[in-house]
C-alpha cells in the first residue's frame, strides 16, 4: 500500500472517530438537558420558580427542545413583567418550530394565544386560538378560550380597547399550521365579523 493511500485511510478514519464523539456528545448533552427540564418541573412544583426558569435555561442551552422551550413560555407566561412576557412568545415561537406533533403545536398556540388574550391583542389571539383548533380540535380548554376571544373580539370592552391599542407581544410563528387545513400559514385566520 502506498503512503497516500494509508494516509487518505487514517484521516478517515480520524473524521469518523470525531464524528462518532460529536454525536455521542449530543446524545449526553440532551440526556443532561432532560434532566435539567425533571429538575425544573421539581422546583416549579415547590413553586420555585427563579429555579425553575434557570434549570429550563441550562436544559436550551445543553440541547434546545420542544418540551425545554414550551415549559420555559408556560412559566415566563405567568410573570406580570413584560419583559418575562416577551422572553415567552420567543420560546412559544421556537417551541411550535420543534412541535413533534399537531397535538403539540396546538398546545402551544393554545398558551400563546392566551397571553396575547391576556395582554389585550384579541385579533392575534383569534389567529393563533384559531390554528389550535384546527390542529386539536377535540381539546376542551381550547374551545373554551376560542369561545372566550370570540366574545371579546365582539364585544369589546374599554379598558380592551385601551390596552389592544398599546405595542402588542405578538410575534409571527415560522411553522405551518397542519393538521385538517394543512399549508394555511400560522395566523391566516380572518377574525369572526364583528356583529
């Protein structure tokens, strides 16, 4: 064998060998990430929430998920600070991104719409409420808050209107809904007229 020949087989090999290590080293950083996110479902619990969130955190950082970036948007959701607020509609839009299933982004829709509800923008709660029911139409707590936006979006009350007229949290989503209208993008729903 030639010395070209033996020394194209040992880079080979090498890149091989360092390929291997990457993926056995993601493979660690998310089994690491897994338990940083039972970790903060322990502190949540305990209604530790500061830790909560950190834990969360370290979980998107080792090995960024559906369940890391969902569970992190439910707890800054709960925040009255604005800014803990803006934190959750970026990790519901990165987390309807990784949604493994329809069920899952309907999930998220259904907890980024009720901020926005929350916030006062009922036209873009309307839109993504709207999605999660297309894509888990069976979900009671959905169809209670589509009702629930419904009639704020028909019967809008002052202070509504007031806090409506403020900059809004919303963000577009990036994915497409799916489920029984597949290709209609996330936020294509027209609000209900207005009666």
């Amino acid at each position: 064998m030639d010395s070209k020949r033996i020394w194209s087989l040992v880079a080979a090999s090498a890149l091989m060998a360092a390929g291997g290590s990457v993926s056995v080293q993601a493979a660690s950083d998310c089994r690491l990430a897994e338990r940083y996110i039972s970790l903060a479902r322990e502190r949540q619990a305990a209604a530790e929430t500061l830790e909560a969130e950190s834990l969360l955190k370290q979980a998107i950082e080792a090995c960024p998920s559906y369940e890391a970036l969902q569970s992190l948007g439910e707890l800054q959701a709960q925040s009255t600070k604005r800014a803990d607020q803006a934190h959750a509609v970026d990790s519901f839009v990165s987390a309807d991104e990784l949604a493994p299933t329809d069920r899952d982004r309907a999930r998220t829709r259904f907890q980024y719409a009720n901020l926005l509800r929350r916030d006062g923008d009922t036209q873009n709660a309307y839109q993504l409420i709207h999605d999660a029911q297309r894509l888990d139409p069976k979900d009671p707590e959905i169809a209670q808050l589509s009702s629930q936006i419904e009639r704020q979006i028909q019967n809008p009350s002052q202070e509504r209107i007031m806090r409506g007229a403020g900059p809004s949290l919303y963000k577009p989503l990036r994915t497409v809904a799916t489920g029984t209208d597949a290709g209609i993008h996330a936020g294509a729903a027209a609000p209900p007229p207005a009666h």
